[in-house]
C-alpha cells in the first residue's frame, strides 16, 4: 500500500522523514545547518522549492557553503 503521509516542506521531508529531494552535498549541508539555531533562513526555505526541482543548484550551493562558514559547520 502506497505511503498517504501529505508531502511536506522539502527541508522537513530530509530532516524528518529522511527523504532525499536535494543533491547529497546540498542534503549534507543543510543537515550541518539544522544543528545551528537559526541557520536555516526564510529564504534558504523558500529556495528549496527550486532545489527539489533541480533548479539553481549552484547557486544554492553558494549560499549554503555561505551560511556554513557563517555558522561555523
């Protein structure tokens, strides 16, 4: 029987439910950044959305490898 569990935010299916909808570096580094108190920002949420599609992805990248040399992860 198919999973009926609702499709959650792309970052709360990684980190919950250890859905893989990013890259492995991506999925990593925001794993890393799930550990800092507010280290994951509105707008790295919202632009997870792309990433789940395969959109922006280098440019995600940046912001994630940013944010943690930012936080220090």
């Amino acid at each position: 029987m198919p999973d009926e569990r609702p499709r959650e935010h792309p970052i709360r299916e990684l980190l919950l439910h250890g859905q893989h909808p990013f890259p492995a570096d991506m999925a990593e580094m925001i794993q890393r950044l799930h550990l800092k108190p507010n280290a994951i920002t509105a707008e790295i949420a919202m632009d997870a959305y792309d990433w789940e599609r395969g959109e922006q992805l280098d440019r995600g990248r940046k912001k994630l490898l940013a944010l943690c040399t930012q936080h220090g992860v």
